[in-house]
C-alpha cells in the first residue's frame, strides 16, 4: 500500500499521483465512448473541445483511455473531482470506488491510501 500525505485539508490531495497510481487499472477499465463519459466531462467542461476531438480521434478504446488520463493529469484538482462524479453519471462507480479505496474514503487521518 502506498501513502501520500496530503498537505491540507480534507479534499487537498495529489490528483496527478493518484492518476499515476491507479493508471493501468484505469486505461483498461475506463470506459470513455460508449458511456458518455467524454461528453459529459466536455459538458462539465473539464475537458475542452480540443481535448474532446484528441481523445475520440484514437482508433483504440485502451488509447482513447490513455489520452483522457494524461489530459486528465494536465488538469486542477478540482477537474479531477468533477471527472471523479462524471464516472458516477456514467455508470461507473467501480472506477470511482476502485480510486478511493476499500473503505470509499480519500482519506485516513492525514494520510491518503492507494
């Protein structure tokens, strides 16, 4: 198990290592097309236009995945959480509770398990 002390409060944690954490769970899970994942974090506007038309344009699911992670990790923290309640929206929960961990909680204390 690997730990990241946060650095402040309850929602201050590194949402670009947690990406790198949970990566290769993520790019062969992630479904990004056919849930409408894309489009909703287009809606939300986590992702641009731009982004939009660069993740959809990879011929591969498992690439489309890897594009969105790695805009993803571009992104604020607080993208990340609205990318976090996007993959509820889109029925994908287990991706959302694969990412917070066995108890569903970010955090223990001052501490954040992966």
């Amino acid at each position: 198990m690997i730990s990241i002390y946060k650095t402040g409060g309850a929602n201050d944690y590194d949402h670009k290592q947690i990406i790198l954490q949970h990566y290769l769970y993520l790019v062969e899970h992630l479904n990004t097309n056919s849930s409408g994942l894309v489009d909703e974090l287009s809606q939300a506007k986590v992702i641009s236009k731009q982004d939009r038309d660069r993740i959809t344009s990879e011929m591969s699911v498992f690439m489309q995945n890897a594009k969105l992670l790695s805009v993803l990790s571009h992104k604020t923290k607080d993208k990340f959480d609205k990318f976090l309640n996007a993959l509820d929206k889109t029925g994908q929960q287990h991706l959302h509770n694969h990412i917070l961990g066995r108890k569903g909680k970010l955090f223990n204390d001052n501490v954040l398990f992966i």
